[in-house]
C-alpha cells in the first residue's frame, strides 16, 4: 500500500468508491484493489525501444526484455527527433519509423514526448547553406510538419532547448546559432511555440534547459513577460559529475517552482561508476575509453536514485522525471548511468525504484473487503485502478489530492 | 596629436574650422589650438571629493591635490546614492551634501552619474519592517525624488544594480530582494525605469550588472523585449582577480554590443598588487589585513590599464569608462587599485592615462597657420576645442566623426 505520509499528501487521495454491482451496493464483499497507472510521470527515454517497436530489433529477445523492463517502472516515453539525425537530408524525414515506435507506446498507454524541436546541437548541417530567413522558415515548417503530423501518437514537446547558450554556441557553426543570434532568444522562443501551439493546439510544450543558473530564470521571465506560454519548464539535471543531494536539488526547485508552471526534470543521469571530473564544463568534452559500472558504484546511484526520486515527488511542482536511459548500452557519453547493465541484468537501482514506483507509491493487488453500505476505503497515489470482484471489474481514476467520493459499477 | 589611426576613427574628425575675425577670414596667421573636453567620458568615482566639494575636507590641501590629480585625467564623476548610507534614517536623506557635490562636478563641466537607485546591497535597513507594496512605494517615491531633486545637477544614474542576482540573493535578509523575488525581476525594472524616466525624461537612464555571462544577456533581452527603454547598458568589471585581457574584454564587448545600445564600463578596477585568489566569488569575501601596492604591481598595472583603456575605445559601442577610485586611500576592499597612492603620488598608471587622454587621444596646446582662406585642418578626438588668435578665442565642438566643416568666429 502506498507511502501516503506528510511529504507525499498533494499525490494522494483518500478515496471513498461506492461500489455497485447490478445496479445494487457491493456490501461487505472482498474485492481485489490494483493501480494501474501513476497520474506522476514516471518517464524515460524509449531510444533504444524503437527499434523493438518497428520490428526490427536486432535482438529481439533482448529487445523484448528491455521492453518488459522498461513498463515494470516507466509510464512515460521521450522519443529523439534531433534534426539532423530525423532529416540528415531535406526533405528525407524519419517520420514513419518514430511514428510506429511512438504510436507502440501510446497504444500501451505511456504519454509520449518528442525531443526536441528546436535545438543548436545535432541541428540539420544543411542549414548552414541557407540563409538566416529560410532556416527560420525551414524551422517553423519542420515544426509543423512533425507536431501537426505526430499529434495524437505526440502530443508534448520539447519545443526548444537550451536557449541560454543557443546564441553564443560556439564550439562549432550552425544554423539555429546564427538564426537566434540574428534574431534574438526570445522572438526565437515565440517563433518555435507559435508554430507548435498552432500545429497542435492540445500539446503540452515545454522550454528545455540544463542551465540551472541565474540566466535561465531571467530566460524564463522575460519568455513569460513577453507574453509567450509555456506550459511546463524542463530542467535538465544529468549528474555525471556526481549526485546534487537534496539541498542542491531543493534549492533548484525552489527557484524554478516560483513561476507557478509545472516542472518536469526532462533528463536524469546518476552513475554507478567513476565520477566525470568537477572541471569538465561541456559534459561531450569528457572522452573515456571505458565506463564501467562497479559494485561500489552501484550501491552509491541506488541510494542516490531513492534520494533523488524521493527529493522530486515531495515538490508538488514536479510532475515528470525523465530518466535518461535504462540500459547502459548505447548510453550518452559511455557512461554506466541505466539501471540496467548493458548484458541486460538490472542494478539494485532498478530494483529499488520499481519497489518505490510500484509499492511504496503505488498499490499492487491488494485484497480488501467493502463495508455494510458497499463501500472502499483506500489513500493511493493518484493514476488509475482497478477494483475486481470476481469476474466483474470496474475502473475508477485519482484526479486530485484530497478526499474522493468515487461511485463505481462492477461490468 | 591625436592617435587617429584606424582602430580609433569613430572616435575621431577631420575638422575643417573656417575661422573668421570681425566677419573676415583670418588668413595666414597662427593660432593656438587646443582640445578642453573630450567628448568620451572618461569617468572616476567622485566619493572622495565630495567633502573637498562641500569645504569640509578633514585635510584641505591633500583633497585639494586629489582634486586637481582627478580633474587632469578625468571628465565625469559617479557619485554615490546607497540608500542604507544616503537615507539610514526613513525621511532624513543627506541631500544637501550630495547636491553641493554633483554642483561642483557640474560647474566644472563633468557630468555627474548617480549610482545606484535600486540595488539588494547597502539598501536601507527599514525597509525590512514593510511589506512588500509599501517597500515598493518607498523605492518609487525615493527615485522621483532623487531624480526630480538633483536633475540639472545629475542627468544620468544607475537605476538599477545587479538584478541578475537580485530575487535569488541570499547573503542576508534585505527588503529589495523579497520585493523583487516577490514581483520579478522585469516588472522591478519597468518599475523603477518608469519613476525614474517620468522624473527627469532627459536623463540618460542605465542598466548595470557585474554578471558578464548569458545571465545579463537574457535579462538584457527580457527587459528590452518588455518594451522597457533603456539608455545605456552598464558592466561592471572589477579585475580585483586579474586583468581580464583583450580577448575577454573583446568577447564581451561582442555579446553586449548586440543590442545596439551605448555600452558604459561602470566600475573598472585593476590592482597594482596582489591578484584576489580566482576562487573568490563574491569579491566581498576577500579580507586581508593589508593590501599593498608593489613597484611589480605598479608596472603591470599601468599595461594593463593602457591595454584595457585601448580595447574599450577601440571598441564603437563603449561611450564611457569610469574607473573605481583614484587614490587608494578609502578603497572599497582595502585594494591597491587606484592609480594614485594613499600619500597622493601618482602610480606609474596615472601617468600613463594621463599620457593617453591628454596626448595621444587629446590636443594639447598646438600651434597651427591657417591657410589663405582662413582655413584651419586638424583631425582630433571628438570634444570641445578652443582656438586662440591673440587675446580673442573661438570655441568649436567636434559631435560626429568623419569629415566636420566648421564655422568659428573669434570673438
């Protein structure tokens, strides 16, 4: 049954569920309790799940147990639509293959976001041929293009990221550096959320930055001041460099929740090896042959994964963690930074936050007994459940913190 | 001469003066030229002459030398307006003090910069008894009246200091950082923009922070975005930690320069002794028991300050530089960072200034024959110029580089 203490009261209801069976009160029944879906987003990416997705994994057991992994904590996908490796050449989209893998999630039930639209990084090398208006329409029209096209199977976005430094990259020429430097950051914001609000106008869009400094709050209120709407902040939080701890992590909070906006934590790393040196300031910059994951080091990211998740749900801003990949292989920057090894096995911080995700926070199939007028009783974190009796279910959802009155009837 | 070669030419004109006495050409006759006022503000706080200015100098000839030591290299003054200091007790502010100081700047013709309106350091300590409406009412109503007040006598301020940091300052308890935390950092800057603007709309209003990173851009470009009129853009550059060097000063001046506005180095210090550790943050950290000025010390810092001086000027956007203190006497810091001793000789860098302002970039007293015409050619800086045939003169001002033709009547 849920941990349902002070910390955690804005993501639990008590609820009351008058249940009917027939038309008549259920009374002093047992009947079998199960939560289906945390409300929270527990997210991750589905990179290395989109191949699965199309069929065309080259290891599909291995694949399929990834998968099964992956659905045993996270309820929430983020799908990479770089520009430059989504469209290498114009005109040339990988629309079918994300589509295909974002629709196998949808169809699951896990919400799907894409990452991202606008970015300086990984952007289309062939925007440099192209003049600073023309890679702002080549911008809005990509925007257009994938938001209206994936909305259904899509419908939040990274619309923009890492707009502090977007005009003062300068560790290579590009497109959407040029274009932000000739324009400024914040119309550069208006454009890209213009064009997405109207490609899909029921999408979450969210403004992405690892910046956790000054800068992005002075972004972020002259974004807001401008009149531009912002539906959810993503605050990068890679942790490469070692784990914040919650004082760190509060105080970030702190700052960031003063906008009154949802704040989801868009791109969690804790490793469970060596610690990237304090000295590196662009993380690409650190370059290792090998990465390892090692027992001690283990230990250490299952603690700090408790620490971190713990620290995130007790904010009541936070509604999404975004893990940044599950399964060492294939991992940004070779880092041991999953909670499963790249041979597959799960690391104690899988285990741990499947116990927290689906124990602690959530309510696995737990027998209770209706009273005399056919009523539960049950505190649960808010999402989904499903209440059974018998051969007849009935499914009742937990929208807000607080006391619920539900009345459900058994089909 | 001037220095006018290249990098300097928008500093620069080529006048053509057609002199005329009594109504006629003055042909072939020698006159005396020379520059009395540069129009680029080479700037210095004025704090310390502000008793000399109000005949109260605990030492009248020592203030008297610092006097004529400013005014040889100087030609604008920044004085101080810290609430805490200016206003301690609520409604007893020490204005006639500061106004016969600002007078006596401006009867001399250097124009007077009041620094700063709004600032979370030094504040008045009462403000934390009010809430935050009525601390907000406080800071608009002390604007107008400093504004109002010394107008004529100070037509330019800092209006607002260091708002990157403000909201999230968390050294002490002070009342402008719950009030800007509270309202936003934009909002406190249309506020006090629009009192200070309707109290003086002549006033040359400016912006001014010591954070040089995309912090200050950002906010730079919210507070522009949000339509707030700014005048000039202030940075800070306080090299207690080391002489910045040109490829720092140039990639600033790359990134503020973007916004089209005139850039003013505020509060420029470099040191003639020690370096201040680089991990020294906030610079009020550093203590020592004594701070001295070392011959070593004394020759780098004349280079550096010929190379910094260089840079700026070179630079289009920079209209002034204000240097943070003659004498080292009174330091803020304890910092050897004047380019007068504490005994009132003058460093190695106060000569070379000295050298800078009134030879090479000025025009000292010359003798020129003026053609059959009664034309006089020279190419100097942009300021004030006097022309002197006998015992009649002639005044001309050089506003726009480039070619300038120019009628002057002796008279």
């Amino acid at each position: 049954m849920s941990e349902t203490s002070g910390r955690f009261r804005h993501r639990t209801a008590d609820a009351t569920v008058a249940l009917t069976l027939d038309g008549e009160p259920l009374a002093d029944r047992e009947v079998v309790l199960e939560q289906t879906r945390h409300r929270f987003l527990f997210g991750c990416i589905g990179f290395d799940l989109i191949d699965h997705a199309n069929g065309t994994a080259a290891d599909p057991e291995g694949a399929a147990r990834n998968a099964e992994l992956w659905e045993g904590v996270f309820n929430f996908a983020t799908l990479p639509f770089y520009w430059g490796r989504y469209e290498p050449e114009r005109g040339r989209p990988d629309t079918e293959r994300l589509l295909k893998a974002a629709r196998w999630f949808a169809e699951r039930g896990h919400p799907v976001k894409g990452h991202p639209l606008a970015w300086h990084t990984v952007t289309a090398d062939w925007l440099l041929d192209l003049d600073n208006e023309s890679i702002a329409r080549a911008q809005v029209e990509r925007i257009e293009r994938e938001v209206g096209g994936f909305a259904g199977a899509i419908d939040m976005w990274d619309v923009i990221n890492e707009v502090v430094i977007m005009p003062i990259f300068d560790k290579y020429d590009n497109g959407i550096t040029r274009l932000c430097r000739d324009i400024g950051r914040i119309p550069m914001v208006r454009m890209v959320f213009d064009a997405a609000r109207e490609a899909n106008p029921s999408a979450t869009l969210l403004l992405n930055d690892f910046d956790m400094s000054a800068a992005y709050e002075c972004l972020i209120e002259g974004v807001l001041e401008a009149g531009i709407r912002i539906d959810a902040l993503g605050l990068q939080s890679h942790m490469h460099q070692g784990y914040w701890g919650e004082e760190k992590t509060e105080a970030v909070l702190d700052r960031f929740s003063r906008y009154g906006l949802p704040i989801h934590f868009t791109e969690t790393t804790i490793v469970s090896g060596d610690i990237m040196p304090p000295e590196i300031v662009d993380l690409n910059d650190h370059v290792v042959d090998s990465w390892p994951s090692t027992p001690e080091g283990e230990a250490r990211q299952a603690d700090e994964i408790e620490r971190h998740y713990r620290t995130l749900l007790a904010h009541p801003s936070v509604e999404a963690v975004t893990y940044w990949g599950m399964n060492d292989a294939g991992m940004w920057l070779g880092a041991p930074g999953g909670l499963v090894r790249a041979d597959g096995t799960p690391k104690p911080s899988y285990d741990r936050l499947h116990r927290l995700v689906n124990e602690e926070w959530g309510t696995p199939r737990t027998v209770l007994t209706t009273d005399a007028e056919g009523r539960l009783r049950f505190t649960g974190f808010l999402g989904d459940y499903r209440i059974t009796a018998g051969d007849r279910r009935a499914d009742v959802a937990l929208v807000e913190p607080g006391e619920a009155r539900v009345e459900a009837a058994l089909a």
